[in-house]
C-alpha cells in the first residue's frame, strides 16, 4: 500500500510491478499517461492498465457500477495479446476506451 500523496510516477511504477489496474480518482492522470504512456521515447507507462475515473464520489460510484460489464470486456479483450493494456475514461456524460 502507497501512502497518501505518493506522487503519480511511483503510483504507476507501482501497478505496473504488481500487475494490477490503477484506479485513479485523478485528473493528472491522464496527461501523465499520454506524455509517458504513448510517445516511442515515453514508453515508461505503456503497459499501465488504467480506469481513469473523472467524477465526483456518489457519481463516480454509480458510473463505475454502470461501466462494469464493459470493463470486464476490456479486461478480457486486454488479455487476448500481452502487448495489450486496458485504459477506460469515465466521466459524469462518457464512457470511454482507449485501444
């Protein structure tokens, strides 16, 4: 377990060592991922498997519930091929995948 305030870097560093799903209630999030998840040379993070969340708590709860059969799906889609990594935006009025 990751202190609270451990910076966004070592939280992912983290969940890719430990193979998990980073869970991030973050808007910073998304801008650290595309800066060093997509770009050749920032390919630090390219292996995250990410559930962005951008609402606020009873919301995001409920649309985390909604979103359930979809990101199983991803998840199973994701593991089809190592190479793969699962990235889903959730917000108040989308859900959305990135492959």
């Amino acid at each position: 377990m990751l202190a609270q305030g451990t910076p966004d870097k070592l939280v992912c560093a983290a969940a890719i060592a430990n193979e998990a799903i980073l869970v991030a209630v973050d808007g910073d999030m998304k801008q650290l991922t595309h800066r060093y998840g997509t770009a050749p040379q920032h390919a630090r993070f390219k292996s995250l498997h990410l559930i962005r969340i951008g609402c606020n708590g009873p919301m995001a709860v409920a649309r985390a519930e909604q979103a359930m059969e979809l990101l199983e799906a991803e998840w199973l889609f994701t593991q089809a091929k190592p190479s793969r990594r699962m990235w889903v935006d959730i917000s108040n009025h989308y859900i959305k995948t990135h492959r």
